[in-house]
C-alpha cells in the first residue's frame, strides 16, 4: 500500500498536516527536531572521544630499552 505513494501522495499529505497542526506548530517542532540532531551528533561524537581517549590511556608503550638490551 505505501509503495506507491509518489509525489502527490506526499504533498497531499503535507497540506493535511499543515491545515491540522497549522505553521507556527510545524516550524517550532521542526526546529527541536533539529536541535534534537544536533544533540544526538553531539552525544555520538564525545562518545567517540571518550572511547579513544581511553583506549590511548590504555595503550603500553613495547619498545625495548637500552637497559634491557644489556641484561
């Protein structure tokens, strides 16, 4: 059924959703779903940092020393 939407289908549709909800409903809840994007890269990319951070602070430096050498 929802396979052949198309372009009419989906204008349809926005007109309904902007004759119910009205503009100023749509571009206030347009603009938290951006700020919600915008939260969510934000949460996935100090994620990142802190996985790298760590796994920096884990890593153990292997490279032979002179002290070794001569034992």
């Amino acid at each position: 059924m929802l396979n052949n939407i198309g372009l009419p289908g989906l204008l349809l549709i926005a007109v309904v959703v902007l004759v119910l909800f009205g503009r100023g409903k749509i571009s206030s809840l347009m603009g938290e779903v951006g700020k919600g994007i915008t939260s969510f890269k934000r949460g996935v990319s100090e994620g990142k940092d802190e996985l790298e951070k760590a796994a920096s602070e884990e890593a153990v430096d292997v490279t032979p020393t002179a002290e070794k050498d001569e034992a």
